[in-house]
C-alpha cells in the first residue's frame, strides 16, 4: 500500500514536470514567433548570407588548426626561411688522399 503511495506521487511530480517544460517551450516558439513576425525577405537573405560567411571562415580556421589546408610547401620553406633569417648549410668537401 505505501508503495503505490509513493509510486503516486512520483508519477505526479512526474507529470507536473513535464507541464512545466511545456509551458516553458511554448513560451519560446512565442518569443520566436514575435520577432519573426517583423522579419521581411531582405533581412532574411542578408541573415543567410552573413551565416554562410561565417560558416565558410570557421571551416577555415578549423582546418588550419587541424592542419588540413593544403599549401604549396616551397612557399612554406620560403616563409619559414625569411622568418627565420636561416642560411642554407654548406657542406664542406673533402679531399680524398689516396696513399699507397
């Protein structure tokens, strides 16, 4: 008996959630509902076009932090030379002595 006591109250604050979240949900399509109300079709290709633009330099830094960008790498070695200020290595050649 004091099972299904406790099985009750549960299912009840169960369901008085579940309302709760309900009602929290309808309030934001309103809100969004409200402020697209007001939206004409300009303002929507603009919006779209700036998500693209930003959607494209994102993918962009991702993959340069990710490595992925592919780039001609004499151009790399070039840039990294004159950051760097580095001088080629000279090999020295030596002279073979044959004795006999």
């Amino acid at each position: 008996m004091i099972n299904i006591f406790y099985a009750n109250i549960a299912l009840l604050l169960c369901n008085v959630t579940v309302f709760v979240m309900c009602l929290i949900a309808r309030a934001h399509v309103v809100s969004a509902s409200k402020a697209l109300n007001d939206l004409d079709w300009e303002q929507t290709a603009s919006l779209t076009g700036d998500m693209a633009t930003v959607k494209k330099s994102i993918q962009k830094l991702n993959n340069r932090l990710n490595g992925m960008e592919a780039k001609d790498p004499y151009t790399v070695l070039e840039s990294l030379r004159a950051q760097a200020n580095v001088q080629p290595i000279r090999q020295q050649t030596q002279v073979k002595q044959t004795g006999g």
